[in-house]
C-alpha cells in the first residue's frame, strides 16, 4: 500500500490546500469541471473541496458511463430479454439504471427475463459458449477505457464462430462530449478541465489539444488519487492566473501524448464512428459513439434483432439531466436524498459510485447545504 499511501498523505493534502488558497487571485472565481467519474468519486469521498477556497469552484461533468446512458439504450436491452428470449449480460450497475414502465434489467429479470451480471465482455462469451442453443447479447457501455476489451470479445467470438454471441454497442468518446459541453450556446461556464485518468491511458493526452487551442480552456490530466486531484487543481489554477491554456500532464506515472497505440489499434480494426448517438443530458452529439464495422456485422444486436432505438424523456422530477451538463448540483434536485437513494434510484446519476449523485449522498457531502438544526431533550 505504500505508493497508494503516498498519494493520500493528510498533512501533504492539507499543505496542498494552504498553497490553493495562497495563490488564487481575490475576487477571481475558477469554475473546473472534472469530467471523470472516478474524480466525482474521489473528491467526494476524500472531501477535497473542504481543502479548497471558496472561489474553486468544482463543477461535475457527464464522466460516469451508466449515467450518461440514455433511458432509450436500457429499454432495447430490456426487450432482447423479454421479448426475443435472449441472455442478456452486463456489468452490474448497469442492471440497476431505471428504464420505461418502471422497469430496470434487474425488474425485467424479476418477470423472467434471463439478464446476467458479469465482469468482463470475455465472461460473456463464456456464456455463449456455455448455452449453444440460446442468443447471448452482451451490453456494452464506457468511454474509450473500456472499449478494448469489447473489442477483444468480438475479434475472439468470430475467430470461434459464435453464431450465438452479439453485442449491444453503447461505446461513448470523451472528447466529443467535452465538446458538446463547451460549444452548447447556454452551456456552463468553465475555466478548465481536470482530465481523464483511466481514459487518457488509452487515448493519451495528444487529444484535448483542441479544448486549449480552439476553446482556450486548460485541460490538466490527473490520476484518481486525492493528491493527484489537488495538484491538477493547484496546476489549473496558475495556468488560468498566468492566461495560459495548456494541456499538461499531472499522471506523468500512467499517460503519455500518445496513449496506448495497440488498444487504439484494436478498437480501430473493430469499431467506427456512429454519425450521432443521444447521450443522457447532452442530447444527441455528432460522431459521439462507436458501432462495430462492417466486417463484424454479424455481431451488432440491433439488426440481427431488429431492435430500433426510440429516445425516451428523463423522469420529470429528476435533474440527472442538468448535473450531468455542470448546471446543477446534486442536492438541487428536489428529489435528491428523498425518492431518490442508492437503494431506491430514481435518475442514473444515483447508481453508479462513479454518479454524482450516489457520490453526495454515500459520503455525505450534501449535508453541507443543510441549515444547522437543534434538539431539546
């Protein structure tokens, strides 16, 4: 635990906040939009903002792939295993996000749907494998993380021939969502972007140039840990204070310019771009998502079953929506905390740990806002 322990020292965090607060410039408001859900995660659980002045202001962005996943995406999944009988299999939140009519992949299970959880694309293949006679589709979602290892799947699945294997294709790209963000006409105000970790070992740093070139807005790249957090926002900080938009690399340890070129190699031989794709909260975004390519059509769910995608509107009293776009903080929603819990999610936002929402309330942070209350014995 030593190298974790390293990048959680107390005293090194606190020294960290000191030197925040010593160099941000009086009456100047910094607004950094983390788009990571593991960063959402991290800041709540380790209660970085506590360290930071008032004028940081941190904003959550749409970083946590079940959240972004549109209601539309769930209710396909949800009539492959209804209506066409197949084995439908997914990572465990996902079974948990709220669809139409009430229902989620875990609901739909509970009315004899066959819906698995699993933890990799591979353990769905051995599904397959395993039941020869019946149609396994396998759920996919995540940013360009984990997208090579869907890739992996489907290379492998047509190299065995297996006829009954296919995929529900949910792969997002970060950098277009960072743009929807920032060219939305009535969008949030941002300052600068603390960058992926897990997906920029992949894709590298090279492609945030254009958030610094085009939009002047500095992207600093950051590992997971509480320090790593603080040190990109110390890093934001003074490019913003010296009028600088650059990208730089806080996760020197993990990524590189260029990013890990036989992963990007692989899902280049099996995905392409879609022309669009709805994400929950942005809407529908241009060249925003992948499909499989031709050569592996074989394997795309959505024609072999003939499933089209319908969207479907967020549920009225849920912001997911506006959190996931910067506008609104968790507890602004008036369902936050009430209808709406880990155990009972109303909005996607509340499923995932990576969920801004589930973020707030497992650790507490929206107790912040609450007014100081007394009792009398």
């Amino acid at each position: 635990m030593k190298y974790v322990d390293d990048f959680r020292d107390g005293d090194v965090a606190r020294a960290l906040g000191a030197a925040i607060h010593a160099e941000v410039q009086p009456g100047r408001e910094y607004r950094l939009m983390e788009f990571c859900g593991g960063h959402t995660h991290a800041i709540s659980r380790y209660g970085i903002a506590d360290l930071l002045p008032p004028q940081v202001r941190l904003i959550h962005g749409p970083g946590c792939p079940v959240c972004v996943l549109p209601i539309g995406r769930i209710d396909q999944a949800i009539r492959l295993a209804l209506e066409h009988r197949a084995i439908l299999c997914s990572y465990g939140d996902t079974l948990r996000v709220p669809a139409s009519d009430k229902l989620s992949l875990l609901r739909a299970k509970g009315r004899g749907a066959d819906v698995r959880m699993v933890y990799s694309p591979l353990d769905a293949l051995q599904v397959a494998r395993a039941n020869p006679g019946r149609e396994v589709v396998f759920l996919a979602i995540g940013f360009e993380t984990t997208t090579p290892p869907t890739a992996v799947a489907v290379k492998q699945a047509q190299a065995e021939g297996l006829a009954n294997f296919s995929l529900l294709c949910n792969h997002v790209l970060t950098p277009a969502a960072m743009h929807a963000i920032l060219a939305a006409p009535q969008g949030v105000q941002l300052d600068g972007f603390v960058g992926p970790a897990h997906v920029s070992t992949v894709i590298g740093s090279a492609p945030y140039g254009p958030f610094a070139r085009d939009y002047g807005k500095p992207v600093v790249i950051a590992g997971f840990e509480p320090l790593d957090v603080m040190r990109a926002i110390q890093m934001l900080i003074r490019q913003i204070n010296d009028g600088r938009a650059e990208v730089e690399n806080e996760f020197t340890r993990a990524v590189t310019p260029g990013g890990n070129r036989k992963a990007q190699a692989l899902v280049a031989e099996v995905f392409e771009l879609r022309e669009t794709f709805e994400w929950r909260g942005l809407g529908t975004v241009p060249a925003s998502a992948l499909k499989l390519r031709a050569e592996f059509a074989a394997f795309d769910a959505e024609a072999r079953f003939g499933v089209p995608y319908a969207a479907v509107p967020d549920h009225k009293a849920c912001e997911c929506a506006a959190i996931l776009r910067g506008e609104k903080r968790p507890e602004q929603c008036r369902i936050f905390g009430t209808a709406c819990t880990p155990d009972n999610p109303v909005g996607s936002c509340m499923v995932s740990s990576e969920g801004a929402c589930a973020a707030h309330y497992t650790y507490g942070r929206f107790r912040e806002a609450a007014p100081a209350t007394t009792t009398s014995a």
